[in-house]
C-alpha cells in the first residue's frame, strides 16, 4: 500500500521548491593582480556575474568479470569531476571591468618572457606583443592558479543553509567573444570558462541550520532568525504585491530580516 501523507509533509516537502536566480559567485584574486581587491573592483565583479553553474561530476570505474561465475561488477577507481565551470558577467560601460579582469589574468599566464642578458621574467609591453617576432615564455602553474577563492554558493530568499561550491586551483580557462552590432543594442555579457582540478562542497552534512519551528523551544539565537525570516518574508510579500517587482521585494525583505536580527 502507498504511504499516507499528511498534508503538513506535502508543504513541507514538495510546496517549497528551490529557486535558480538566488546564488553568488566569488572570484579570488591572485597576488600579482592584487590591485583589483577592494571596494568597486573585485566586490564590483562579484556582483555582476549573472550566469553560473553548480559544478558536477561522475565516477570512473572498471568491469570485474572474473570473480563471479555469470556477474560483471563495476568497482570505482576515480572521481572524475567537470574540466571547466562557465561563468557571465554583465559588462560595465566605460570600465569594462570584467573584460580588463580577466584578459589581464590570462595576459599575466602568458605575457611573460624572458630577456637574454639577465635571464629574469618580466611581463611584456605592448609593444614587445605587437613585434611579429615575440616569444611567449608561460608561468609556472603555481604562479597564477588560484589555490582557493572560487566560490559558488547558492541559497533562498531566507538565506539559511547555502549550499557553497569551493573550487581548488583555478584559473581563466578562454574568454567567450562577444559580438557587437549596430541592429539593436542589448546588454554586452563576458563569458569566461574557469579551470579547476576539483571542487568541494562546504558543510554538506549539515541538513537544517534550525530543526525545531517552535520559537518558545529555540534560543535566543535561533528565536531572531526565525523572527527576522517571518518578518522579512511579510515585508517582502508586500513589497512585491505594492510595486509589482519581485526585485525590490527581495531587497526589502533581506533589510527587514537583518534589521530584526540585528535588535536581538
């Protein structure tokens, strides 16, 4: 016979699905292009991706069919994970910030050459790129691979459990062209593909950061969570009823929720 649910299961489990446009993305900053760190740079391009990916991968295994008389087994020998992670940015006007980023990340992998006199690396000028003879001398993979920093972390409009996806040794992988036309302007995206060698995935036991939805057997902590998310979703219930724009909702919504935290 099929298991009898409640109607309190079926809202709990199936009425609250998980929504695609709530995520961020974190991209990390290696040493020699640490003047992009700060307010209005790395922060600036964080914000701007638009388009990203939870990560996946598979695992390799072999037949074993000798064994068993009449049965074949797979046994796994390795994790296999996705080569590369896309990612798009809106692109800023006059700045181009996203475009700058990362051609000078891949020029930094690249543009490196020697000089025959003293033997030390230096970067390439303009015009030493523009020479029809010039050389490209590649970095060591330690000198611009982002050991750590690559994040992706995807959450819901109450902000509790995000799921955050950290990549291990990353780095620009290809910059997507970007067409330009006269008929009809739209946003300009930059699309970059990010290499890594793996990734993990950050408290992945964790299953409910509040498992009891009764206030009066809560702490105080977890009494203003449970607050500010009731007052938040109210303020953003009629935010987005008033002004029609899911958007500002969100915003209002996340204000409202902090704020009430933030009195406890």
């Amino acid at each position: 016979m099929p298991r009898i649910a409640r109607v309190s299961d079926i809202k709990s489990n199936l009425l609250r699905p998980a929504t695609t446009s709530h995520f961020e993305v974190e991209i990390p900053i290696i040493g020699p292009l640490g003047h992009w760190k700060g307010v209005g740079k790395q922060d600036k391009i964080n914000l701007m991706c638009s388009d990203a990916s939870l990560p996946g991968s598979n695992l390799a295994t072999f037949d074993i069919n000798n064994d068993r008389t009449g049965v074949t087994e797979k046994h796994v020998h390795r994790r296999i994970f996705d080569d590369r992670i896309d990612l798009s940015f809106y692109v800023d006007a006059g700045l181009y910030q996203p475009i700058k980023f990362f051609e000078e990340w891949m020029a930094y992998i690249t543009n490196g050459r020697f000089t025959q006199n003293t033997r030390q690396q230096r970067a390439a000028s303009e015009d030493d790129l523009m020479n029809p003879s010039y050389d490209y001398r590649l970095r060591y993979p330690n000198d611009y691979m982002a050991g750590q920093g690559l994040r992706v972390t995807k959450f819901e409009k109450d902000h509790l459990n995000p799921l955050t996806y950290e990549f291990v040794r990353s780095f620009p992988l290809a910059i997507s062209s970007m067409p330009v036309s006269y008929d009809g302007s739209s946003l300009l995206k930059c699309t970059v593909s990010m290499s890594y060698i793996r990734y993990v995935v950050r408290d992945l036991r964790r299953q409910n950061a509040y498992p009891s939805t009764n206030p009066f057997q809560m702490s105080q902590f977890n009494a203003a969570g449970f607050l500010g998310n009731l007052g938040g979703g109210l303020v953003d219930n009629v935010v987005d009823r008033v002004t029609g724009s899911d958007l500002l909702g969100d915003i209002a919504g996340g204000i409202a929720n902090q704020a009430i935290r933030d009195a406890f």
